[in-house]
C-alpha cells in the first residue's frame, strides 16, 4: 500500500537494472522503492541544475 501523499504507479524494469538497484539499496539501507525515488531525485536535480529544486521528503 502507497505512503499517504505518495503516488503509486507501475514500473516495468530490466531485471538486471532492478538487481543493482536493490545490492545499491541495501548497500545504503534504504529500500529499492526509496532508492529509486532518491536515484530520480538526484537526476532531477542533475537535470534541472539550479533552475529548480526537487523538494525532499519529510524526515519522520
């Protein structure tokens, strides 16, 4: 079940792909969901430069 305020939507990946995500996810103990949402962060912020700021999460 979806975080409240999240969107939830389906993603197909590589299997190999989704495989270094998770060894990336346990290496910095996160999930594979929120190492892909920190991952798209990043290249947003990458992407946009100081055009735009992509807002972070609520620390809980």
């Amino acid at each position: 079940m979806a975080s409240p305020g999240k969107k939830s939507f389906l993603l197909r990946i590589d299997p190999d792909l989704w495989a270094e995500i998770e060894r990336l996810a346990s290496a910095e103990l996160r999930s594979a969901n929120a190492q892909v949402e920190y991952l798209l962060r990043e290249a947003l912020k990458d992407r946009l430069g100081s055009k735009s700021r992509p807002k972070e999460p609520k620390q809980k």
